[in-house]
C-alpha cells in the first residue's frame, strides 16, 4: 500500500489522542475498500467519497484519492468506552483494540453484528457495566406482531345466518335418524311378529300331524279287532287323545273316566297316555261292557 500523507503535530489530551492533518493522497492498492482507508486516516467513508466525487464505493487498483482527516477522531479513553461513528463495523473497532468480535457483542449484550452511531461500546472487559446496551429496542415490534399473530389466529366467528343454517342442519338430521330408528323398530316388531305366526302355524302343523297319526293308529286298531274304534273317538273327542272334558271328568280319545280307566288296567290318566293304549284300554272294555259306556257314540264302532 502507498500513502502520501502530510501530517501536523499530535498532542495528547486528558488521555485521548488527536489527530489532525491539512490533506492527504492515497493510492488504492489491491484488496482496499473505502471502509478500510476511511479508518486508517481518521475520516468516514461518506467524507472520501463527497471530497473525490464518488457516487458508489468502488474503487480501483491504481486510483489515487484525496484523504483528508479533518474530523478529529477520539481514540479510546482510559475507561475503556469506545464512540461509535457512522460507517464503523463491529470487526474494524474489534481490529483497533485488539480484540475480537465476539468479545465486543459478550461485553455489549449484542445478539447480533448491527451498531448504530453515536452509541458507546465496552471495548475492554473492565468497562462492561459502564457500556450502554446499544441494540435498537425491538419489544414494541416484537408485541405488535404476536397480537397481530394472535388476530389472525382467532377463529373467525361465524355469521348468524350461517349459524341459524347449520342449526336447521342440525334438527333435520336429528329428525331424520329418528325416523331411521322408529322404521328400524317398526321393521323389527314385523319381524318378531312374523316369527311368532311361522312358530304358531308349525305348532299347529305338528298338532295336526299328531292328531292323524292318531287316528291312524286308532283306525289301525279298530281294523284289527273289527270295531271302528277311528270313528268312536273321532265323535267323542274330535280324534284329540290329550283333551279333557271342560267338567274334568272325562279324558283322551274315548272320553274315559279316571275310574273307568283304572278298572280296565289303566294308569294316570287317559289323556296322558298313547292312543294306542287308550284304544287298547277301550277294546278291553267293550269286550266287558260292549257299546254301552258310550251311549251317544257307541253305535259308530
């Protein structure tokens, strides 16, 4: 790097150095940067640029600028308390004090590389609690956006039109379940009852078909001892070998008395036993008595 710098006297002053000068030239070398040669002769980078017609900062290798450090520039005072200028960086005032970056945020509070001019920094570790915190305050900002956060996550409240549709909705669907659940029921009942009929016309089936073989077995009888002992019962008892007279009296196919019964070697009751039993019971007895212990029906044997 090449300087030509025309310099006056330095005088030190309650412990802080002054630099003054009437002008200054410099020849821009590989890898310079206006921030860098602002530093290194006490100006800002807005003075080089103003004083060399500058409207960026780009400059080149070989380009010779005009440098003039009339604006005093503090160094450090004894307290260890650094003033920050326009156009400072946290890693130029970390190169001047032999310290570094991340020293400089510790001793500051600073969470990030941002500065603002006219603030102080701690440039020692003596002078923390003397250094002024110089981060911008960001709680209101913080504040307004977790309301408006909290704004745009509130559910929307729905309108009372939409709140009257959803609630007629409501009762036209609690309407139609109920109707699904009484023709659920109605379908049941229909089923039960239908069952109850098949159950009832199997049983009487069943009484039928016991009532013919019945007879059958009766008129088997009646065939081998040469009585029709099948029309007998069929006008005594309708064929039925379990019915009782409503009196109580007189039991099963041959209407027999309890008495009659036993006295023909019967057991129970006539009703309780076989028809082909009952018959037999009655075969003994007309061979006793003939037709005479029925007087209305004995002439069908």
């Amino acid at each position: 790097m090449k300087k030509v710098l025309s310099v006056g006297a330095a005088i030190a002053v309650s412990g802080t150095l002054a630099y003054s000068a009437e002008a200054a030239s410099h020849t821009v070398d590989k890898g310079d940067t206006l921030s860098q040669i602002a530093h290194e002769n006490n100006t800002t980078v807005d003075a080089i640029k103003a004083e060399n017609n500058l409207s960026s900062n780009l400059i080149l290798p070989g380009q010779v600028l005009e440098v003039s450090n009339e604006e005093n520039t503090e160094a450090p005072a004894e307290d260890g308390v650094y003033k920050i200028k326009s156009g400072d960086t946290l890693f130029e005032i970390a190169q001047q004090f032999g310290v570094t970056v991340s020293d400089l945020k510790a001793w500051n509070n600073l969470s990030s590389d941002l500065i603002f001019a006219g603030k102080t920094l701690a440039v020692s570790g003596n002078s923390v609690e003397q250094a002024p915190v110089v981060e911008a305050p960001q709680v209101e900002e913080t504040q307004e956006v977790q309301q408006t956060e909290q704004v745009n996550q509130a559910p929307a409240q729905p309108s009372e039109e939409v709140q009257e549709q959803r609630a007629a909705e409501q009762a036209a669907q609690e309407q139609r379940a109920a109707e699904q659940a009484a023709q659920e029921q109605r379908a049941a009942e229909q089923a039960a009852a239908e069952q109850r009929a098949a159950e009832q016309a199997a049983q009487e089936r069943e009484q039928r078909n016991q009532a013919q073989a019945q007879n059958q077995s009766t008129s088997t009888s009646s065939n081998a001892s040469g009585q029709n002992w099948g029309a007998l019962a069929q006008c005594e008892s309708s064929g039925n070998a379990s019915v009782v007279s409503s009196n109580g009296l007189y039991h099963g196919l041959y209407q027999f008395d309890v008495q009659t019964w036993r006295s023909v070697g019967g057991s129970g009751l006539p009703s309780q036993a076989s028809p082909a039993e009952q018959t037999k019971r009655a075969q003994i007895l007309f061979d006793q008595r003939g037709s005479q212990p029925w007087p209305v029906c004995g002439s069908r044997l």
